[in-house]
C-alpha cells in the first residue's frame, strides 16, 4: 500500500519538519497560502523542493479533482479536515492530539492545558462514523513539562506523528493491530471561542496560569481588559501559589521579569503581552502598565 499525508496549518510545518529529519517524504496534499482564514494557516511551498506537494483548494474530497487517490493508497491525517473523506471511499487513518478515548472534538490541545493535564499524547485511529471514535492503530504518551506551553507540545506531537508516518509507509495498515476505543471513557469538546480567552483573575493562580497556557500561541491568547484596552498575554508564570496579595487583578509589583498581579489567591507574573499591536517582553512589560494606567 501507498501513503498520502494530508495535512496543514503549523503542526503540519512542524510535521514536515520532523519528516524531513527522518528522511521520509510521503506524498504531501495541503491547502495554498491564504486558503485557510485561520492564524494557524502556514505557506507549504518552502518545502515543494524536499517533499512532493499537492495544493488543494477545496475541503471536500469529492471537489477536489487533485486529490483523488487510487485504491492502493491510503490517507493518513494530521490537523486535518475530520469530514474531508465523508461520503467516499477512501481509505484513511486520523491523528489525534490526546491519548483516545480522551478529548475527542476540537481544542484538545487547549482543553489540556486548561486543566493542567501533565500526560497527554498522540492517536492514530481508523474513520468511522463517531469524531475521533474509530479503532486504535497507535497511541504515544506526550508529557507536558510544567513550563511548557501548546507550542512544545505540538513539536513534541508531530516528532511522534512523524516516527508513526515512517512505520506505517514501511509495515502498511496490516502492520498495525487496530483496537476498539472504550466508550464509558470517552467525552467530546466543542470548539474554543474567543470569548472563553478572557482571564477572570478571581480565580487562583495555578489556574490563572493553566489559562494563559491553553490559549497561547499559536492559538489566540487569554486576555484582559483594562481601561478599554485589550491586553493579550502570551507568557506567564506562577509566581506565588495562594494568600490574599491585593485585589484580583491588581498591578502587585513590576520586576526585571515581568508584571506581577494579584489572583484571587495568589500571583502571577505577566512575562510577555500584547497591546495595541506591539509586544511586551519581561522588563518592557512596565511600559505597557504605564501606558494603560
């Protein structure tokens, strides 16, 4: 059997990445710059001169006459598309960013952050008519250090996806012993809204910084609003984990690192933000307060 990776946006340029460190170059099928309306998006062309690419402009198997696959070849999925292969024939195997059954749907990534998780992992499972419901080919514990944000994560993400790649082109589907997800584990995720990033800094520290995380790059950013002006942190850090510091969202004190700010219990220090479209950095972070204050 033939593979056809199908894949986008940055953890597909962190996959190609990776691939290309193994030395394995699949077939590639991926959206052109500016398809994707999305920050996500990534320009693919740069790698047209290691990996063999095919630009797609449409999100529908059936309208997308440059990616019709014969019947020897079968589609293997990172961030890609769920419903891309509905209503076909084709043959497809999906990535996923968690150990399965665990956080099916979207934003898991995001979701995982929230909640502090400390292991997550990778999923290769075959479609079916469940999201993210279909049998198990190959999971991979992912951990996350305590520090790290979704960004670490995706590159650690996309090393395993590539090692899977490489394995599967050699051994095919038959090489891959698929097993049935447990049900009573599993539970879905909706989609992430913008709204959901703002920062209520009545709750407490540890938790202030698991939102920070979540939402930070390359997704939208958690952020606050402070005499009408949005401030979107992008970096933070823990700094003391509970007691009554000041009110929830009071400037504590500014330090070569950062702005501290007062939780509901404890602080954190603001180590990078964004306002107005300029960037903030630790000891620049000041300016941004005096600017706003």
């Amino acid at each position: 059997m033939k593979t056809a990776l199908f894949t986008s946006n940055l953890t597909g340029e962190y996959l190609l990445d990776a691939l290309d460190a193994l030395g394995v170059y699949p077939q590639v099928y991926t959206y052109p710059a500016g398809f994707q309306k999305t920050a996500l998006s990534r320009d693919f062309t740069k790698y047209r001169g290691l990996f063999p690419i095919t630009f797609i402009s449409s999100n529908k198997y059936g309208e997308a006459a440059e990616a019709v696959l014969d019947t020897e070849t079968i589609a293997v999925c990172v961030d890609w598309t769920k419903d891309f292969f509905m209503e076909t024939d084709a043959k497809a195997v999906f990535a996923h960013p968690s150990l399965l059954p665990l956080y099916r749907g979207y934003s898991a990534v995001t979701e995982q952050f929230l909640r502090g998780v400390a292991v997550s992992g990778a999923s290769f499972y075959t479609a079916s008519d469940r999201v993210d419901g279909g049998d198990v080919l190959f999971s991979e514990e992912i951990k996350i250090g305590f520090t790290e944000y979704p960004e670490d994560f995706l590159k650690k993400y996309s090393a395993v996806c590539a090692r899977f790649i490489k394995e599967f082109m050699e051994k095919g589907l038959a090489g891959f012993k698929a097993a049935p997800q447990d049900e009573r584990e599993a539970f879905y995720l909706p989609r992430k809204r913008k709204r959901e990033g703002v920062i209520d800094f009545n709750r407490d520290a540890y938790n202030i910084y698991n939102h920070i995380r979540g939402f930070s790059r390359p997704y939208f950013g958690a952020y606050f609003m402070k005499d009408g002006r949005q401030i979107t942190v992008w970096r933070a850090s823990a700094e003391k984990w509970q007691g009554e510091y000041g009110r929830p969202g009071e400037l504590v004190e500014l330090t070569p690192y950062g702005a501290e700010i007062a939780c509901g219990s404890g602080t954190i220090i603001i180590e990078e933000a964004e306002c107005g479209g300029r960037l903030f950095r630790r000891g620049e972070v000041h300016e941004l307060y005096y600017a706003v204050d």
